[in-house]
C-alpha cells in the first residue's frame, strides 16, 4: 500500500476508500486533487484515503512479463 502510495502520478486513475473514481492531477506530500466524472469536478483528498491505482505503468508490466 505504501508502495502505491509513494508512488502516485498525475494521470493516474484511482479509487478512494470511498468509492470515488478519479483522474490525479496534483500530488503533494499529504493530499491529492483528484478530477471526477464528464463535469470535471476537482476535489482534494487526502493520500492515505487512496485505495487503489488502476492505472498500469510500463514497470508493472515489465516485471509481470518477467515471471
């Protein structure tokens, strides 16, 4: 968890603890401003209240593919 916290990127797509579904723009030490839905709402949010990172970086897949 750590791990996917620490290394959060603008573009990526998350989902919070919550359920809300968004598109990172900004990432600072403790709070992410996070744009949602067609509206384009932007919300900030807390980095720990991230549970999940849907977007698949090249990394992720290099390492899979080398298993």
């Amino acid at each position: 968890m750590k791990e996917m916290l620490d290394n959060l990127q603008v573009a990526d797509e998350v989902v919070t603890t919550g359920g809300i579904i968004g598109r990172v723009l900004k990432v600072t030490e403790d709070t992410v401003l996070l744009e949602t839905g067609s509206d384009r709402t932007r919300i900030r949010i807390l980095r720990s209240s991230i549970a999940e990172n849907r977007t698949v970086h090249d990394e992720v897949e290099t390492l899979k593919i080398k298993k």
